[in-house]
C-alpha cells in the first residue's frame, strides 16, 4: 500500500510516521525494556510473534478504520533515530473523547519529547480533525506520563480503573489508574 509508512506530522525535533507491517522488531526492541513496561505489563516483555500476530495488525487496522487516528513511529528528526510511538484514538470508555498515549525508549526520555509530540498531535486534533475532547489514563503511579499529560494542558477527571479484560492478573488494586482531558476551546465571537 502506497500510504504505509507516509509522513504524517513534524514538530521541531520530531517526525511521525505510519507504521508498516516491516516494524515489528524495532516495536520488539522498545517494548522488551522492561522498564518501559514497567507500568504497562510490570515490565514483562512482548514477544515479537505476539507483535506481529496480535499488535501491529491492530494498529495497522486503525487506518482502514479512522480517516485521522492510529498509532505512529516518532522519530528524531536530528539522527532519523526510532524514538518510540504515539497515538491518537477513541478512547474505550467514551469513543467521543480521543485518547492520548506514548511508549518511549529510554534512552530518549526527560528531553521533552513526549510532551513535544503529544502537544502537536493535540493541536492537530483540535485544529485540522475536528476533535473535541482530549483523554489520557495511566497507572496512578506513573509520575512521568502524569506530567506530560498535565504539560500538554490536560487536567485530573478523577479514578480510572483499567477493565481486568485488559489486565487480566491484575487486582483492582494493581489496576488503579487515573484520568485526564482537555476540551477543545471554543471559538469567542
Ligand atoms: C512517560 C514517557 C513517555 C515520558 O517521556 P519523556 O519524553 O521523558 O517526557 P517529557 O520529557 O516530555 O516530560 C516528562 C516529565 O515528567 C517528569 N518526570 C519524569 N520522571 C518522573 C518521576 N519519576 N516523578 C515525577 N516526575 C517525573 C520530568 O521531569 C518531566 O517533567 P518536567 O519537564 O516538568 O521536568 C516515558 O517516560 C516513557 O516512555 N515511559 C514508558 C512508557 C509509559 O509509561 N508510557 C505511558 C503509559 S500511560
């Protein structure tokens, strides 16, 4: 497909890009670091079959579903360097609010690159798609990505607590999440 692996957006230091089929093992790099999947899987490690059979056709399918959201690969547009991934889609609670998320490697962590592209992202949500709500959960404890959401202009909603569908072996302690948004702000006449 021509479309595969097209620029999609720039930021200063960042380019986004759809993923291909191709990604696998460059996903299986960044989410076997186990302190990446420290608050994902309690840093359990995803096989490189489960992101070839299960991951990537999932994400790769949100562009057939959805005109604008999906999953990219962010690159550093100084070295053309794999950072990680961002993506925007509907949130599972509420398929009106679009939801916000980021997996990093850690080599490229506290440069502000993930508020950097989650702002961008969120700028063309509002700006270009049409988008009017912006929503991101995450483990409790997870200070990092609270503080991006919070730089990126998000505010707490409250509790979140991840379906145990998701996470099956979790407890509903393990499970406690919380939640932010952003609406887009009006037009003042
Ligand atoms: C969350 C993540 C994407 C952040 O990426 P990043 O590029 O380092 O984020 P930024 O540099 O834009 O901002 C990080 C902010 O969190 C702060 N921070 C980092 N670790 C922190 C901690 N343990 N406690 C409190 N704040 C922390 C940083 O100081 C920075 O805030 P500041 O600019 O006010 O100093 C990255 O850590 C990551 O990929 N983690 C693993 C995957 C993950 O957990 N994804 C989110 C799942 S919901």
């Amino acid at each position: 497909m021509d479309d595969q692996g097209k620029l999609v957006l720039e930021t200063p230091r960042l380019l986004f890009r759809r993923f291909t089929e191709a990604d696998a093992p460059l996903l299986n790099a960044l989410h076997s670091d186990p302190e990446v999947m420290r608050y994902i899987s309690k840093g359990v490690p995803q096989s490189l079959a489960e992101i070839e059979e299960k991951v990537l056709p999932r994400w790769l399918a949100y562009h057939d579903e959805y005109e604008h959201f999906g999953f990219w690969a962010a690159h550093e547009r100084a070295t053309k360097a794999f950072i990680g991934w961002f993506h925007l889609r509907p949130f599972r609670g509420d398929p009106d609010e679009i939801e916000v998320g980021y997996r990093l490697h850690r080599r490229f962590w506290g440069q502000g690159y993930a508020t950097e592209g989650s702002r961008a992202l969120i700028e063309k949500a509002f700006t270009d798609w049409g988008v009017e709500k912006i929503v991101a959960t995450t483990l409790a404890e997870n200070a990092a990505s609270r503080r991006v959401m919070e730089k990126c202009g998000l505010a707490y909603e409250g509790p979140f607590v991840y379906p145990s569908k998701l996470l099956p072996d979790w407890t509903v302690e393990e499970r406690r999440g919380v939640k932010y948004g952003l609406q887009r702000m009006k037009a003042s006449g």
